[in-house]
C-alpha cells in the first residue's frame, strides 16, 4: 500500500501538482483502500463473470426439463425403487433450487468503510474540524457502485463477504447434487454420453466415455467450498480493532471463484454431451410394478372412507403383496380386480402403469 502511495505520489509530483500529492493517502487507513478494492473486484467478478455462467447452466436445465418433462423414469428413494417420476421434474427440481440462491446471491451487498484508522474520522477532525467527513465518505463510496459501512473498525468487517461467500457454497452443494445425480443416472444407463470425436475415455478399455465433466465438476466444487468455508470462517472475526489474518485469507478469493467456474463450465459442457434413454427409462418401469402399491392403498384407504370398502389396513395388505419381491402387470392386475372398492376406482387402477403414475410431474417440468 505505501509503495503504491509513493508511486502516485511521484506521478502528480512529475505532472508539477505538489499541493495534490501531498493528499496522496490523506487521513487513510490501507483498509480504506483495500476494503473498496475487494469490494468492486469482486462486485465485478461475481456481476460480470460468475452470475452469467450460473445463469447459463440454469437456462440449460431449463430446456431439459421441458424436453424431458414427459420422459417418465422410476424413482429410487433410498436407492430403491420408487413412485415414479420424469426426468424433466427431476432437472426442474435443481433449476428451481438454483434459482432462488441465485436470487439471494444477485441482492448481495459490496461494501467499503473509508474511516481512518480505526474507524472514526480522528485524522480527519483533526485537519478540518468543519468537514462532514461521513458524508463525503459515503458520497464517495456510493459513487463507485458500492454500500457504505459507516460503522467499523479500523477494518470493514467482512460481514457481506460472509453472506455472500456462504451462499456461493450453497450454490455449490446443490450443483454438486446435480452432478453426483447425472452421474449415477449415467452409470444406470438413463443417460448415455455423446462421444467427442478425438477423445479418450480409458487408456486400455476403447470402448469406454467416462463422465469426466461431472466428475470434474465434483472435485473443483469440493474445492471451493473448501475455501469459501474457510474464507467465511475466517473473516468473520477480527481481533480487537484489527489483525491481518483476513489479508492473507482474502487472496484466495479469486482461486475459489476459479473453481468455481471451472465447475459450472464442465457442468454446462457435460449437460450438452449426454442423451436421454428413454427405452431404458421405459424397460425400468416396467420390471418395477409393485410401486404401485402405494395408489392401490391409497385408493382403498379413499374407498374405505367413502363407504364403498371395509377392507381394514389397506397399508398392510399391499406389504404383504409386494414387499421384498416382484410383481408382474397381471398378478397386480388379478388383486385389484379382487379387492373391495367401488367401480370406477378399480378402472382407474387397472388402467394405471408404472410409467403412467407420474402425477402432475409433467406440468411442474415446464
């Protein structure tokens, strides 16, 4: 900081503006000067370069979800098999947790104190006791873009990189869900990988397109929330009026910005090489028809209070039918043809399939 006073110093000292140079750092703190900096650095950084891209790989599972909102797969809950959904729920579920962290992290604030030494304009008063000095600060301050903090020490305490930083990590855990996701959906076949002419998957299996774009964006997520963690650990706390842990700490907010970004372009790059098996989603579904036991006993339960059953602990019954095994379209179809429930009931379950059950999944895709 003080050679950069010197520099600018010499500079309007050349141009013959002596009076000015000796204004060169007036009243100022390094932290008045640091506090903007970082401030309009990482404004920048996050409005300029990281907002476009995480609003590029939102748009993206955007238009999957619509492509894929009929696209109907079997649910697993647990990793087992459950009430079914579509693919394009299921990616609508990450663009709609997305956007809204991404709504908190576009309303952070960027703030910058230009205080003095520690945080009460003493040098200033002193020169001119006259000066409404927090006043031409915050003019100052808000000229440039930024938020005033009024109240601080000789430091900006860092609270709004806190906010900020522990959002961007929160941002992170769910693009890391989606990745882990696309992952497991690939290695069970619902997805399979576009190839990339002049790749190489494995160096001894050729047949082999690994999931390297998710698996990539894995690590560079893992690694970033490490130091947005660490940076929002760290910088929340100043010892008395000021140490320099949060000096050292703040030069690693750009390497956790990479790898951040570095995520969200692999992220973006994989989601474009990757085609949705339906076949496969479809053969799933139709070795899994015992996940309609949970309509049958529910409509029993229905009938049951409409008057039109007594079959007592319909939750029950279905266990027994289905619970540790499979059961086939027609075996399903023998019980419910059995059981005690009104008409139009039994024709609405006969009627169902697996890949029918979806509810309103594909409304909520699109």
């Amino acid at each position: 900081m003080k050679a950069v006073e010197y520099l600018v110093r010499d500079r309007l000292q050349a141009l013959g503006l002596d009076s000015i140079a000796e204004l060169t750092h007036f009243a100022c703190t390094s932290e008045d000067i640091n506090s903007v900096s970082y401030a309009l650095t990482v404004k920048r950084a996050v409005e300029d370069v990281w907002l476009p891209a995480f609003d590029g790989l939102i748009a993206k599972l955007r238009e999957l979800s619509v492509e894929h909102a009929d696209a109907a797969m079997l649910s697993r809950t647990h990793g087992q098999p459950a009430t079914p959904s579509t693919m394009g729920k299921e990616l609508a579920v990450f663009a709609w947790r997305l956007e809204r962290v991404r709504a908190q992290i576009a309303a952070s604030e960027f703030l910058a104190k230009f205080s003095g030494a520690t945080g009460t304009w003493s040098a200033h008063l002193a020169a001119d006791p006259d000066a409404d000095w927090p006043t031409i600060a915050r003019e100052y301050v808000e000229g440039l873009g930024l938020g005033f903090n009024v109240l601080t020490t000789q430091i900006e305490s860092h609270d709004w990189q806190v906010e900020l930083y522990d959002r961007m990590r929160h941002a992170g855990g769910i693009l890391h869900n989606l990745a882990t996701d696309i992952w497991t959906y690939i290695s069970i076949g619902y997805f399979t990988q576009i190839p990339v002419a002049g790749a190489t998957g494995s160096s001894t299996m050729p047949h082999k397109i690994n999931p390297i774009r998710f698996e990539n964006a894995e690590a560079n997520l893992e690694l970033s929330a490490a130091l947005l963690g660490s940076l929002s650990q760290t910088l929340v706390t100043s010892r008395m009026q000021r140490d320099l842990t949060d000096s050292t700490t703040q030069r690693n907010i750009g390497v956790a910005f990479g790898h951040s970004l570095l995520a969200l372009d692999n992220l973006r790059r994989g989601l474009n090489e990757i085609s949705l098996a339906r076949d496969v989603l479809l053969a799933d579904l139709d070795v899994n028809w015992e996940v309609l036991a949970e309509a049958i006993q529910t409509v029993i339960r229905a009938e049951v209070v409409a008057g039109r059953s007594t079959i007592s602990d319909p939750y029950a019954l279905l266990k027994e039918l289905t619970r540790g095994h499979r059961v086939g379209a027609a075996e399903l179809a023998s019980f419910v043809d059995g059981l005690e429930i009104g008409d139009a009931a039994k024709r609405r379950l006969l009627a169902l399939t697996p890949a029918t059950y979806i509810g309103i999944a594909e409304r909520l895709a699109k």
